[in-house]
C-alpha cells in the first residue's frame, strides 16, 4: 500500500519520563485546578481563512441547540462543568459521566419465583436442566436461552456504532468500548482497555496535558495517566449520533467528540455500512495558540479465546481518492469462522498532520506508545506491517490526528473506525452468507479502507439526512422531551439486535412456490434477507410474536426490510419438519414445524438461521394461537401503509392457509376462538383458558382483514365466509368477555379470569393502525375499547407503583398486582408502548404519554437500562432479557400521532422519506383501501396512487 507516513523517530523535546511531572494531568476532582505555570510567545495567530479545520467563531454556547434539555433531571446532577459543548442538540437522553445509579437491580431467576409456581413448572425445570447440560457440556454449544447464566446489569453502555446487518460495537457512555456483535447473533460483553481515545495539549514546544479520556483506572497499560474526572464531562445520545463533551480542567479547552453511524430511513445502501465516524470538535477559550493531538487505539481483536491462536498482524495505510486522503491502520483478525479486518483511520488534510504506531503491546504498561505522544503530540509511524502474533500473545495500535489550533479557536478531527468482515458462517458452519454491504463494496474481505474513506467522505450528508429525518420530531413543542428520546434511541436495537442483513444469491430458486409468492425472487434479490434476534439474551431470529409489537419501526422506516422478512416467513410457513423432538414445557414430543402455521422464529444464530427454523423448544408453538393471526395482521397493515397490492396478493394464499389452521381452536363454532389452557401466546408463561381478551381480540381483528383482503383480491366466496364468522364472533367476544369495566382476561371458571390484562385491546390496536376499527368498519364497540382504555390507565397504571411505571400486564379488579404467573406482574415495555399507541388512536393522549413516560423513565433514567431495554422488568428488584425486540413498538406511538394529525412530518416524508442512494422507494401500485367490512374498501380521498407511507 502507498505510504504517506512520518517515518522519522522525533526528537526528544526534554520530556522526562514520568507524567506526573507534566501539572495539568492529574485530574482527582480533589486535584481539578486551573494552570497556574506561566506561558509564553509570540507564535502568529492562523488566518482562520488560510486553515479551514480552525475557525474564530463567536461563544455559541447560548445557542438554542445548546440548551439544557428540558429536565435534564438527576442525571446531569453531578455535572460541574460551564460549556454544554458543540452544537449538541437540546434533545435525547443526557447523563454526567461521573453519575451513579442508586438502584442496581438483578436478573429474574428462580429465587424469585413463589412457591406455587415453582410447582407449576417443576417438569419444565427438570426437562431444561437435562436439555441445557446436553446442549453446554456435550453439543459445546449456547442454549438458545441460557436461563443457568443470565446476564448481569451494567449500566454503562450508549449508542452503537455499525449499521443494519454488518456487526455493532457498542461504545458506553462513560467512553469504553464494551459490547460486541461481530460474529453474526453472538455478543460479547467485555470492556477492552486498549480501545481508548487520548487528548494531547502543547503550548510553546512542551506538552501541558496528555489525559486518556476515560474515567477507567485499569491494571494494564498503567503508563497511560488514567481516572479522567467525570464531573466536567457528560454524553448526550440521540439515535444515530452522540455527543460527549469534556471540559479539560485548567486548560481552557472543550472538546466535543460527535459519534455518527449511517442509520437513514429508506436507505438500503448506506444503512448497511460496518462503520462510526468520531468528529472532534476542539474549542480553545484561551489567549494562548496551542497544538491539540487526539489519538485513537485500538487493540486487534478482544483479547480473549478468539485471539490467543496468534496470527494477529497490523499494517497502516493511505488512500487517496477524489482529493480526500484518509490515514490509518488496518488491524488483520484472520481467525476463523468469521476473519475479518479493523481499520481505524484519521482524514488527512493540509493543516492536519496523520501519524500510527503500528503494534503495541495491550497488556503491557504502555511506555512506549505513552512516551511517543508525550513528546511531540505524534507517533512515530513506522513503515511496513507487524509480525504475526504468537500464541496468546496480543496486539494494538493506533492512529493520531493533529493540528495548531489558535487562540480563541476552534478545530475539527476526523476519525473513523470500520470493520470488514464479508463473508459469514453461522454456528453451525455450514452456508456462507455474504453481508449487505458487501454489494457495494466487495466481497474480497479489503474493503475496509475504503468503508474509512466513503465514511469520512459522507457522514456529513448522513447528518443533515438524519436532522431532515428527526427535526420535525425534536422541533414540536407539543411532544414531550422523554418522548423524543424514546422515540429515536430505541431505534438502536434495529442495528444491535444480533442483526443479520445478507444477500440472497441469484441461483436461489422459489419453483416450489410456483403461481404464489411472485414477488418473493425480486424482493430477496433488490433488498437482501433481514433478521434480528428476539433479544441479546433470547437468541432467536425473527421471533414472530414479538415482531408483531415492534415491526412498526421496521415498516414506517424499511418497508422493504419488512416486506422482505414477511416474504421469508411465507416461506417458512408453508414448509415443514417433522422431526419430532420434547418440548420443555409439556414434555410431549412433536414435530420441529407443521405446514400452513406460522413459525415462532427462523432459528439459532448458533445453529443455521432460515435453514432450520423453530430454534425455541419450550412450547410446540403449532397450537399457539396468536401467531397466525398476527401474519395476516401484519400483512394486511403493510399492504395498507405501503399500498403494494402485488405483495398482498403474494401473501393472499397464505393468509387463507394459516387462517384455515387457526379455525380448529373455534370448537364450539360460535365464530370465536379458544385457549387451550396452558400459555398458548406471546405471554408463554401465563395460562389463558377458552376465549380471551387478547388472543379473542386478535382473532375478530384478523378476521375483518380478511374480508378486506377478500375484497381487495376478488374473492367474494371468502369474503362472504369471514363476514359470517365476523359477525357471531362480536357476539360472542360481548356476551362472554365484556364485563361492563374491561374485558375480562378469558372465560374460565378460576379466579384470574377477571384479571384486568394491559394488552387486551391488541386486536384494536392493529385494527386502527390498518385505517379500520371505527365507524362501519367497527369491530370492538368503540365505547366500550375507550372503557376498557380508561380503566387500564386507572388501574394498571395509576394504581400500579404510583403511575410511575408504565402498566402492569394483569391486575385484580381490587388494584393488587396479579402474582398467579410468572408473568403477569411484570410491566412490559413494548406492549406498553403498543398500549399507549391505542390510547391515542382513541383520544386519550394525554392518558397514553402518561402511559409510555412511565417505562422511559423507569429505563433509561432510574434503572441505567439505556440502549439494553429489557423485555420486562417488576415493580421492585428484578428485570428480564436485556436489549430486547418489542420495545421498538415505540414506533406505533408515532403512527398513531400522524394518522391522528397531530405529528409532524405531513407532506415532509417524517415515515415516507426518500433518501437517494438505492433507497428502494416504497411501491405503490394503487391506493390502500382503509375499510369496507360489507361493501368494498373504502378509499382514502388523499391518497391518490400511493400508499399512506408516501401520503403521511
């Protein structure tokens, strides 16, 4: 590779060995002081028109977009510094790095479990610990839910670097680089000490302040001056970007390092990239010039098992193209199953200078590299690569960026870190994928430093794409601040749940779905397969039931991803396998997947993901009885979002199919269906006897889709046959359910059947996110939904710890939390998020933000659960599943506010925006039909030939 590095040792400027001589380093709040040496010369001030990286800009600190976030609240409590930094926004999620959570919760576990439902899943218990020692100790592999070693809570992580499908690191807010996702579905939480950021000050030919920027005091590379002071620096996440500003103590200086990942609605392209871009904006408040160095390391690989077979190598690079150069260091990881290449990498311009060190030792005392920047604010950039590593030994490097910064000046520097890693297997090793980025940048496992190049080229488009995207958001004043941090930052687990986003190959074949499914080789072959992961903990692709609450994120901002998964669950649907296995939770063996239902995921990242599907074992999900109903749901709410009636009608076959499976649970033929009497729904631990609330709901909404989608396809025999079972199934949902307050939780004759459950008006929900559920499309009597509404905010939330903590699944009628469970005591964020969605698609939004609030705050404020939102957590002491899917159903909040005219972004794309490069624009073949129960579907005046994902 072309090298355009410093190669000459610096000479060395009378820097002693030793940091403590240098004043300003320590940084002990006790030690916070301002310099009191004396500085001197008369060094010229730069023409801020001869150094466009430095300009002479007036205090903006007073900015409106500089502002305190509304109630910045008892996160920023600690924060003793004066400048708010940068051009960080007013809103998103805010904390002091030298914060503490008071509360440190634990992972559910056994002990938490009464007595009596212990007895209820003794078998269960037993079944599973013989499963899990067969699957750990014998098959060496990772149980799907490892419920032997759940994951502790750190409240340390922030936004994820990466995009859609390519790997995420995730960087915390205190500055570390602690959770991994490079092998496809698999994580690994370790905070990796060499992957540190590193300021630099010198005034007058001396260094006056070289500081790593982390609050870390670790046992390695203890030359580094360590134990930044929190006190003086705080992050801000808004979903893709960060910001972190430190305030250096005694120096007069602000640093303000913006954190970018492409993450942009509607682009198929870009949003696949494995890249971050860290922007350093440097503001030097003093009377004195000075020159500011910024060094990035990074060691190659983690530092554990994966790497300790050696063959680890680091070399640096330049690439020059289209007048941009970008310098760095390419870190080699050929191990396998998944090699792959780091590049870390600094945009070399005429007034900054780009300098490396190629290898360090991570786990040594750092001198070398501590010195080399300590005496000129460079590295000493050696040519030539490192030797392969031996075993067990480890490797790092870094890249510097510097430049002269006058006095009351402000500089930017520009880095970028990527990772390379085309070519994947899953844990089974058996098919090689091949990442969606890869289709622009090839499969040849090179491309890293052009994904650096392309990065440090673009991010500033991706920013004004993303601000284009949010402002409309962030800029109503009638939206509350908590509101606009959920609504982006949940958008992380999109890129870091386990993500998979590959090619499809062009030999694929589909001739055995011969006259359906046309649409599915064009889809596959334009957009690629997509699939994300249950949870970080609740390894499972795609898990269908809770796709259903959080799929609105997916379809209001890639619709053609969501298309596509539903392309692939079609698929899955009309296979089998009839290999018979125990399920856990019965004890009964059944086949891994029956024909014509749909399937509960598309399998293990541990195993061979779309090959064999059905990866959970504890139910014989074939007689659940909400999956199939949530397809046809979700079919019918893309069609109608997308306005694509080739995809419907694709799907059309098998909506009749999976509905014609779900008709054996109406034994009674009263046009409702039943329970079965053990936890046969996405509430896999909550027994629900004969017709009930939730899946009743579900199944009468299903049904009216159906008759749209009889209507839309021509099919007046169908059409006929589900209005029929329509109207004896609302009957009967009245007469057994309705109880005069809110539907009961089912019909059985035990006590919990009156419990008061928060999901019950699901089926309502996606009824009025399809256009449908009121006026002659009404299925739920609408007074009696806003009834029911009412008294689940009186009760499950009101009544529940104080109304401060979203909704309880179940509560008795007397307001005490429902313990018959193990479930229904729990507040799960995604369905209260979908709960709040409901309550203002039926006016009652104050009631549904009051709703939500709860959750966020409890989250991301009280519990430090910030980018890691777990699927539930109880009013006191405990939580379940970290990082989880269903929380994205944040989203159906934002739809219901467009479609109630209350959202901004009408006529400005906020959930339709087209985004340039192969963004894919949403179909729209003809006008989505918004109702129509007994005659056609009624048309949508303002719609004229788009789907509503354009209109709104």
């Amino acid at each position: 590779m072309e090298e355009h590095l410093r190669t000459t040792t610096p000479e060395i400027r009378g820097i002693k060995d030793t940091k403590g001589d240098l004043g300003a380093l320590g940084t002990d709040k006790s030690g916070v002081q301002k310099m009191e040496s004396e500085r001197s010369g008369n060094t010229e001030d730069l023409v801020s028109g001869n150094n466009p990286d430095c300009e002479n800009p007036e205090d903006t600190r007073n900015e409106p977009n500089n502002g305190i976030p509304e109630d910045p609240g008892q996160l920023m409590a600690a924060y003793e510094g004066t400048t708010m930094g940068h051009q960080v926004p007013q809103f998103g999620w805010r904390i002091c790095l030298a914060h503490e959570f008071p509360e440190k919760r634990k992972p559910f576990n056994t002990n938490n479990v009464s007595i009596s439902n212990k007895m209820k899943h003794l078998g269960m218990g037993f079944r599973y610990l013989k499963w899990w020692y067969q699957k750990t100790q014998v098959e060496k592999k990772i149980p799907f839910i490892d419920m032997l070693n759940f994951l502790p809570l750190r409240q340390i992580y922030g936004c994820p670097l990466g995009g859609i499908g390519g790997g995420t690191i995730t960087r915390g807010w205190r500055g570390q680089f602690c959770r991994w996702q490079l092998n496809p579905g698999i994580y690994q939480h370790q905070t990796v000490i060499a992957d540190q950021f590193t300021v630099c000050l010198r005034r007058g030919g001396q260094t006056v302040y070289q500081q790593v920027l982390s609050l870390e005091r670790p046992s390695v590379l203890r030359s580094w001056n360590w134990g930044l002071c929190g006190f003086f620096a705080f992050y801000h996440a808004l979903y893709p970007r960060a910001w972190t500003v430190y305030q250096l103590p005694g120096q007069q200086v602000t640093l303000t390092c913006r954190q970018i990942t492409p993450i942009l609605p509607h682009d198929y392209q870009d949003s696949s990239l494995p890249v971050g871009v860290f922007v350093w904006d440097v503001e030097n408040n003093s009377d004195e010039d000075l020159d500011i160095s910024i060094m990035f390391s990074m060691r190659n690989g983690l530092g554990g098992g994966h790497d300790s077979p050696g063959g680890l190598w680091n070399e640096p690079f330049c690439l020059e193209h289209d007048g941009e150069t970008v310098q760095g260091l390419l870190l080699h990881h050929p191990n396998p199953p998944n090699p792959y290449t780091m590049a870390l990498a600094a945009r070399l311009t005429a007034n900054t200078t780009v300098t490396h060190i190629t290898a360090f030792d991570p786990d040594g005392t750092g001198q070398k590299v501590w010195q080399d920047l300590l005496q000129d604010g460079q590295l000493d950039s050696p040519t030539g690569h490192s030797p392969p590593t031996q075993k067990g030994q480890g490797i790092g490097g870094a890249v510097c960026a510097g430049t002269h910064l006058p006095r009351r000046g402000r500089c930017q520097l520009e880095f970028a870190l990527a990772w390379d890693m085309p070519k994947i297997l899953f844990g089974a090793r058996g098919q090689a994928h091949y990442r969606r980025y890869t289709r622009f940048f090839g499969q040849e496992g090179n491309a890293a430093p052009a994904l650096c190049h392309y990065a440090l080229s673009q991010y500033r488009s991706w920013e004004e794409r993303i601000e284009a995207w949010q402002n409309p958001v962030l800029e109503d004043r009638s939206l509350p601040a908590w509101y606009k941090s959920a609504l982006f930052n949940e958008l992380y687990f999109l890129a870091d749940g386990g993500t998979m986003w590959v090619e499809v190959p062009a030999e694929t074949t589909t001739e055995e779905f011969g006259g359906i499914l046309n649409q599915l080789q064009p889809t596959l072959q334009e957009y690629g397969r997509f699939a994300y992961l249950e949870g970080q903990e609740y390894r499972m692709y795609n898990t269908y039931d809770v796709h259903f609450y959080a799929s609105f994120a997916l379809i209001m901002l890639w619709p053609k991803l969501e298309l596509s998964l539903q392309y692939d669950m079609a698929v899955a649907t009309l296979s089998e396998d009839l290999t018979r296995r125990k399920y856990l939770m019965s004890g009964v063996m059944a086949p891994v997947k029956k024909k014509n239902v749909i399937p509960h995921d598309v399998g293990d990242p541990d195993d061979e993901p779309w090959l064999r599907i059905n990866a959970y074992l504890i139910h014989d999900t074939a007689d659940w009885k909400d999956l199939n109903l949530k397809f046809v749901l979700q079919i019918y709410r893309d069609f109608y979002l997308t306005g694509n009636e080739s995809f419907l009608r694709d799907m059309w076959p098998v909506c009749q199919a999976v509905m014609e499976s779900e008709m054996k649970f109406d034994k009674d033929q009263d046009g409702l269906i039943e329970n079965g009497g053990y936890p046969d729904q996405t509430y896999d631990g909550w027994i629900t006897t004969g017709p009930s609330a939730y899946c009743g709901g579900l199944w009468l909404a299903a049904v009216a889709v159906m008759v749209q989608m009889a209507t839309v396809c021509g099919t007046q025999d169908i059409q006929e046959k589900f209005l029929s079972i329509l109207s004896r199934g609302r009957e009967a949902y009245e007469r057994l359910l309705w109880n005069g307050r809110y539907y009961n939780y089912d019909s059985s004759t035990q006590p919990q059947s009156r419990i008061i459950m928060s999901d019950q008006c699901a089926g309502q929900w996606f009824l009025r996110a399809c256009g449908l559920g009121e006026g002659d499309t009404e299925v739920f009597p609408t007074p009696h939904v806003i009834r029911a509404l009412q008294t689940i905010f009186e009760v499950n939330v009101q009544g529940f710890a104080g109304g401060a903590m979203g909704a309880v699944n179940g509560m008795q009628p007397d307001g005490i939390p429902d313990t018959s469970s193990v479930q229904s005591d729990e507040v799960w964020v995604g369905v209260v998020y979908g709960l709040a969605a409901t309550m203002i698609q039926e006016g009652l939004i104050q009631e549904g933000f009051r709703t939500a609030e709860g959750c966020y705050r409890t989250v991301w404020e009280r519990l430090g659960m910030a980018f890691q939102t777990p699927e539930a957590y109880c009013q006191h002491r405990v939580f379940r599943s970290l990082a989880y899917m269903r929380p994205l159903s944040i989203w159906a909040m934002q739809l219901a506010l467009q479609q109630r005219g209350r959202a901004p972004g009408q006529g400005m794309g906020l959930i339709g925006q087209k985004s340039g490069k192969s963004t894919g624009a949403t179909a729209g073949q003809k006008s989505a039909p918004a109702a129509g129960l007994n005659t056609k579907p009624k048309g949508r005046a303002d719609l004229g030939q788009k789907g509503l994902l354009d209109a709104i």
